[in-house]
C-alpha cells in the first residue's frame, strides 16, 4: 500500500490535512496573541497585572485539558477511524473560537464574561488534543517508508502558520480600523473571522478518504477493542509512551512555547515594546524560519530523529540568557543617551512623554500625576534600524530551535506505536509535553518576572527563563540515556 501512493496523492493528503490543522492552530493562537487585550474585556478592570495574569492562567487551561482531549479523541480514532475523528475536533474548535468572539465584555455581564471564555477555551484545548495526533498520524500512514520525518514535517509548518496568520490578521484589522474602534469592537474580528475558514477547511476534509494503514487493519480485523487500556495498561507500551513524554515531547513543548510564546509576552510585557512593532518582529522571524522544519524533518530520515531534536534542547537551555539579556539591553532605555525629549500635559493629571535616542528607539510613557509621586501606567517602546534587525535575528535563533525539536517529532511519535493503538498512545505524550509543560510556561515565566521584579533583582527579566531550562535540560539527559536514535518499529506488530 504504501509503495503505490504517488507524490500527487501524498500532496492531496498533506494539503487537507494541514489545511484543517492551520485554522485550528491559528484559532488557538488568537487567543494568545490577544491576551493583552483580552484582560481588558473579560476581567476586572482595576488591576491590570491580575487581569493579565488571569487571561494567561485561561489560557493555559486551554493547554491543561488537551491530554483529555487527546485520551477522548485518540480513543475514538483508533476504534473508528482517523478521518471522522478530526472533522470533530475541527468543528468544535471553530465554534468555541468563533463564539469567544461573541462574549459580552466583563462590564456587560460581570462573572459570567470570564466564566465562559474559560468554558470556550477548554473545549478548544479539548479538540486540539484530538486534532494533532489525527492528521500526523494520517500523513505519516499515507508517507511512504523512510520518508516519514519529510512528509509529516509539512504539518508542523501549520502551527508556526497558524500564529503568523493570526498576526497578521490582527495587524489587518489595526490598521483598517482606527484604535478607538479596535478596542471597543475590532479585536473580535479575528475570532469571527475563524468560522469562515472552518467551513472551507470541512468541505476539504469531509472528501478524504481513511488512511491506507487503518483501512487495511480494519479490513483484517486488527483494529483495537480497547485503545486505552491497550496503551496504557501494557506496561511495555506505556515504557514507550513515558519515554516520548519525558525524553523528547516535554523538552520539544517548552522550547516551542519559549520561542513562539514568550518571546511574544516579553517583548510586549518586559521590554515595553509597542505591541504592533513586537507581533512584526515575531511574524518576520517566523516567515524567515518556517522552512527550516522541513530542512530538519528530511534530515531526521537520514540521520535519526533523536539528535536533532535534543541538540536543539541543548542549543536552546544553553544560550536562553545571553539571547534574553541581548534582547532587553536593545530596548533598555535607562542605558541609552537622549537626543530628543518632550512632555504633554494630559487630562486626569496624565502626562505623556516622549523621548528620542541617538540610536533611534523611540519611547512614550504615559504617566499619573498626584502630589506625592508620578505613577507610570504604560510604557511604549519603538526601535528601529540595526537594533530592530538585531531583536528580529534573535527571534528567528529561537525559531531555528523549535523547527529542530518539532520538525521531527510527528514522525518520531508515529514510529513508536502500533497503527492499532497509535493515534492514542502517540497523542497522550505529545499533548502533555505541549499543553501541560509547554501551555503553562507563559503563565509561570510570566509570574517568576513578576516577582523577580518585585524582589528588586536587577536581571528579573531572565528570571522567567528557569522554568524552560530546567525542563529542556531534564528531558535532554533522559533522552540521551533511554532513547535509541533508530525507530522503535513497534508499527510493524
């Protein structure tokens, strides 16, 4: 079966499938690209670090409930098939996408407006666990033999798609509407947008065909009358699935999530960047970076999956600070001389200031005057030319870790497990590894630079990195010890 599936059939797979999971990606990711806005509408207004700090915690538990989506949707994909399975998962997701932009603001129905966005974001994170695991395992049942990290690489290009479709429809909108309509209504455009993107990704889907392997092991009677207990209670398969977890999904997760993630937070939240300016620099780097995984999926088939993705564990535990430290001295004003300054008298006891330095950063900071102090409330920082090129090269190091850790790990998941059970047992360690390890890294960095910060530590703005370090540096050694650089093969039996 797999010697007679051409280049045009593979294409055709890859395209549907990849289609369905970039909308789904780019759903989730909205979310995270708006978070800073989203505080604003969905929680209390009076506190905005707590209100910040309370749309990251909604959103990781969008990332916590996708290993229970992975168990459900798993489970229904290995009993009746890969293709119904994510047709689901891609309805679901763009409903509760497209309804969160629908909620009334917190203003509108108090409690409630936070309550069902958590809601919307569970059953996201809930379709997500089952999307993933079904169309990499439905591309790599399609690839022909040997090929597999080249063939499933294409669909780990969707997430990093996903979140530079989201920015840029995010800067579309900014830049149709004016700010005041953005704020007040024009941030939900991107959520309803969604639906329509759904629709076209289901008409795509619904003519696919189930994989060849399932198929065939349907045909024969093969399939399993139990995938759960099948995975989980065989202790020599639930080795396996703690050995994907621990030694390479767990360490993949924090580093996809530090690059793509907090790098976004931090330029936005620690360097004060201008919100538009930072979502540019982060789109570019991605752009830039995209077809390094399907560099490093096809170099898997040649030399083994396991280095690639642990060297790129190792790069990234290694050189998270100096490439951190780089990026905040970039934006770090109290160390720059000024070659312009201006102060304008607000309403409310505001003033705003406006400085220029000699190496073109750019900054305004608005500020609350009383009698005793001067409180700063937000801060806005633009740079430009070299320095703008700099933030952006560091970005794109970043990404050049995630494409080494992600590029070859569907295939690495896939060639661990059975077909019978293997849509199961391969989505459990991957959604644990990237929703719980990987979904809960923006939370936690963020609360760790918030206390740092609190502490007076005069480098709080590394203090968040610990947290990814610690966990690639766990997962390196484990996989170094117990993970063999040649496929398992258990999809032989």
């Amino acid at each position: 079966m797999k010697e007679n599936t051409n280049t045009k059939t593979i294409w055709k797979v890859i395209g549907a499938s990849s289609m369905g999971t970039l909308i789904e990606w780019y759903d989730f990711f909205i979310f995270g690209s708006l978070s800073i806005v989203i505080s604003t509408k969905f929680f209390p207004a009076d506190n905005p670090t707590a209100a910040f700090l309370s749309t990251l915690a909604t959103f990781a538990a969008g990332f916590v409930v996708r290993p229970f989506g992975a168990l459900f949707f798993g489970r229904l994909g290995d009993l009746i098939g890969r293709k119904y399975t994510f047709m689901v998962t891609l309805l679901l997701m763009g409903g509760a996408t497209f309804l969160i932009g629908c909620i009334p603001s917190y203003e509108s129905i108090g409690f409630f407006a936070p309550l069902l966005v958590l809601i919307l974001r569970l059953l996201q994170g809930l379709a997500l666990g089952g999307e993933y695991g079904g169309a990499a395992t439905y591309v790599a049942e399609h690839a022909p033999e040997g090929q597999r990290g080249y063939w499933t690489s294409w669909i780990q290009t969707t997430a990093t798609f996903g979140l530079f479709i989201s920015l840029v429809v995010i800067l579309v909108t900014k830049y149709i509407l004016t700010e005041q309509q953005f704020d007040a209504w024009g941030w939900r455009v991107p959520f309803i947008l969604s639906i329509l993107m759904v629709y076209v990704s289901y008409l795509i889907r619904k003519n696919m065909s189930e994989s060849p392997e399932f198929a065939k092991a349907k045909q024969e009677g093969t399939t399993s009358k139990n995938p759960l207990k099948e995975s989980f209670g065989n202790r020599y398969n639930l080795k396996f699935v703690l050995l994907a977890l621990f030694g390479a999904a767990m360490g993949q997760g924090v580093v996809w999530y530090t690059g793509q993630f907090y790098s976004m937070s931090y330029m936005k939240t620690v360097m004060h960047l201008n919100s538009d300016e930072a979502d540019m620099i982060l789109g570019t780097a991605l752009l830039i970076g995209t077809p390094f995984f399907i560099l490093f999926g096809w170099l898997s088939d040649k030399v083994g999956r396991k280095w690639i993705m642990l060297l790129g564990m190792l790069f990234a535990l290694c050189t998270y600070r100096p490439i951190y430290k780089a990026m905040y001295q970039l934006a770090d004003t109290t160390t720059k001389e000024i070659s312009f300054s201006k102060i304008q008298k607000l309403n409310n006891n505001q003033q705003l200031t406006i400085k220029e330095y000699t190496d073109g950063t750019q900054m305004q900071e608005t500020s609350e005057l009383t009698n005793t102090k001067q409180t700063i409330i937000k801060k806005n920082i633009t740079v430009h030319g070299q320095n703008r090129i700099w933030l952006t090269a560091l970005i794109f190091i970043q990404i050049i870790y995630i494409t080494m850790v992600y590029g070859p790990i569907a295939a690495f998941l896939v060639e661990m497990f059975p077909v019978k059970i293997r849509y199961t047992s391969m989505s459990l360690p991957y959604h644990v590894g990237n929703g719980i390890f990987g979904g809960l890294l923006p939370a936690i960095s963020t609360y760790l630079t918030t206390n740092a910060q609190v502490a007076q530590d005069p480098e709080f703005y590394l203090a968040g990195l610990w947290y990814p370090i610690i966990i690639a540096a766990v997962c390196f050694i484990i996989g170094s010890l117990y993970i063999k650089n040649k496929p398992n093969h258990l999809n032989n039996g």
